[in-house]
C-alpha cells in the first residue's frame, strides 16, 4: 500500500483508534466498499488515517434509493469518460463488509475546487466535511454484526477474523489524493488546499440536465428517511438498557450516509466495541439481514422509536423474508 497499514488496521488513527469502524446506510455503504464511492461525507472531520472498517446499518434500502444513487454514480463517472460502471449485485445490511483507506478530509468548497483529483470526485462534494478513500477491499464474506453510532473500534475476535478474508476490489476510476506533505499522514486536512486553490473558484465540469437530475436525485434519496422521520403520527420511547448496543440508523446526508452526529468517540475500552457515550436508539427487533434487495409488497414491520438525543422520531423498517 501506498500509505501501507500496520497490524491494526489504524495504523495512522489519532486517539486510541485500534481497528475503527464506521456503520453507514445501504446502497452507499457497498458502494463505499466496492471504489465507487470515493468520497464520504459527514458534518464533523475525520478522527482517523488508514484503514476504516464498513458496516451496513440494519435498515434495507428500498429499490428507487438504490436506482437513485447507481444514477447518480453512473453520471459522474460518465464525466470522466467511464460508461460501464459494474454495480453490486446485493445490498447487504447488518453485515461487516471490508474496509477503505482514509487519507484525508477536507472541505466542501476545497474539494470541489481542487483540479488535481478526476472532475467527477469533485462532483462528489456535497456535504460540509469530506473523508477521501482509496484502496477498497471486500469481505468475501461479510460478517453479521451490530453497529454503533459515530467511528468505534472493532471487536478484538471481529477484526481478526475479518483481516483474513479481504479481497482487493477493481476500482472503476482508482484514485490517489496527493498529500501537501507526503511525510506527514494527517497533512491533507480541512484548509490544507484552500492555501493553493481559491475556494470560490467553480469546477470546470460541464453540468448536463442528466447530470443535474442525477444530483437532484442523489439528494432526494438520502433525504428520503429524514421525511418519513418527519411523517411518523405513533412513537414508541424506549430507554437503551446499560450496555446495549446502538443500532447506527439515523439519517444519511446529501451525499451518502452522514449521520446527525456531530463528532466522533475515541474509543479506549480494550478493543472492545464501544457505542457512542449518548443515549441513542435501542431496538428489539431483529432485522432480516439478508443480502437480497426488498421485492414489492414485501411484508414490513414499523419501528419507530424516539431518539432522546436527537429529538426526533428515527423510523426504521425490517423486511422479512418472502
């Protein structure tokens, strides 16, 4: 590896990152994994260098999330000439599914404005804080397991089964993101482009009306759980019992799966998985977590539990098998 990792996966992390993970919504969790996504957006900086371990979260994405977002990928890859871009097949949820590299962050408008990196990265700055990933690899097969709000670390038993089983994957459009300071891990960080470039310099990209619908629809899709949030007329207020995980099912970002943290947990409990140190959603229920996408007229469950954190209703749907 360019920037290569130690034993523990995290070897450029700050804080006491061993083997972080990050739990993400379906389709942009695979799509992450598989090197079509380039670009992870959050509202909060990256805590971490090298290796970041993906997690599906539990809810299943429904058919015109995914023909949204395979749409909007499908565009921007066009910009760079790339027309035949290989989808994955399943959208497993609940499932570990391999991991990136994570060399740097920067801003929205940095991001956008930065001329080194293909038009079509560019294109995916859409939210205030953007975590740039190379090197995917997959799980040959994913592990199923819960996941927890904000970057935490591994279980120790996890992460060891799991560095076995990647699988280098063929990126469409593979990506290096030049460091301004190649001796320095941490260099390429929020304002660090914004000293050579002018950030209120336009991208040169030509925007077609197909391709502007793409981004119209990318945006509507991962706001798409905000507005049934926002419908929900019944709630259930459930009080996570003391050591019970927290299920990472809030709502995704303009971009991909941003969650409404608004920073991240070191974590320090002896390579144990350790769920954020808020009160968040607890839930009974279990979620199918197979990996083949919901088919019409599936039946559903509604949970819908009230966040006490956030303040909101957060609702989730469990699809069963047919």
């Amino acid at each position: 590896m360019r920037r290569g990792g130690g034993g523990g996966g995290g070897h450029a992390s700050s804080g006491n990152y061993r083997n972080p993970c990050l739990t993400m919504h379906q389709p942009w969790a695979s799509l992450l994994v598989y090197g079509i996504k380039r670009v992870e957006g959050r509202s909060w900086p990256s805590p971490i260098r090298g290796r970041l371990w993906i997690h599906a979260a539990g809810k299943v994405p429904d058919e015109a999330t995914i023909k949204a977002m395979e749409e909007f990928y499908r565009e921007i890859y066009a910009v760079d000439g790339i027309t035949d871009l290989k989808f994955p097949e399943h959208y497993p949820v609940s499932r570990l599914l391999g991991c990136v590299e994570v060399v740097g962050c920067l801003r929205r408008e940095e991001l956008a404005s930065w001329e080194m990196v293909p038009e079509g990265v560019r294109l995916e700055a859409l939210t205030d804080m953007c975590w740039l990933c190379e090197q995917p690899q997959k799980l040959l097969v994913p592990f199923e397991m819960r996941g927890y709000q904000g970057v935490y670390n591994l279980e120790k038993k996890i992460y060891e089964g799991a560095i076995r089983g990647l699988s280098p994957v063929n990126s469409p459009l593979p990506v290096k993101f030049p460091l301004p300071n190649p001796q320095d891990p941490f260099s390429l960080k929020p304002g660090s482009i914004s000293v050579h470039v002018p950030v209120s310099r336009t991208s040169e990209v030509e925007i077609s009306s197909s391709l502007t619908a793409a981004i119209a629809g990318a945006r509507a899709a991962a706001t798409q759980f905000s507005k049934k949030v926002q419908d929900a007329q019944t709630s259930v207020t459930t009080l996570p019992l003391k050591g019970q995980s927290v299920e990472e099912d809030t709502m995704p970002s303009a971009n991909l799966s941003e969650t409404s943290n608004k920073g991240a947990l070191t974590s320090n409990n002896k390579e144990q998985i350790s769920p954020i140190k808020h009160k968040g959603v607890g839930s009974h229920s279990q979620p199918y977590s197979g990996g083949l996408r919901p088919q019409p007229g599936a039946p559903s469950k509604l949970d819908v539990i009230f966040d006490l954190r956030l303040g909101h209703f957060n609702q989730r749907h469990y699809y069963k098998a047919a």
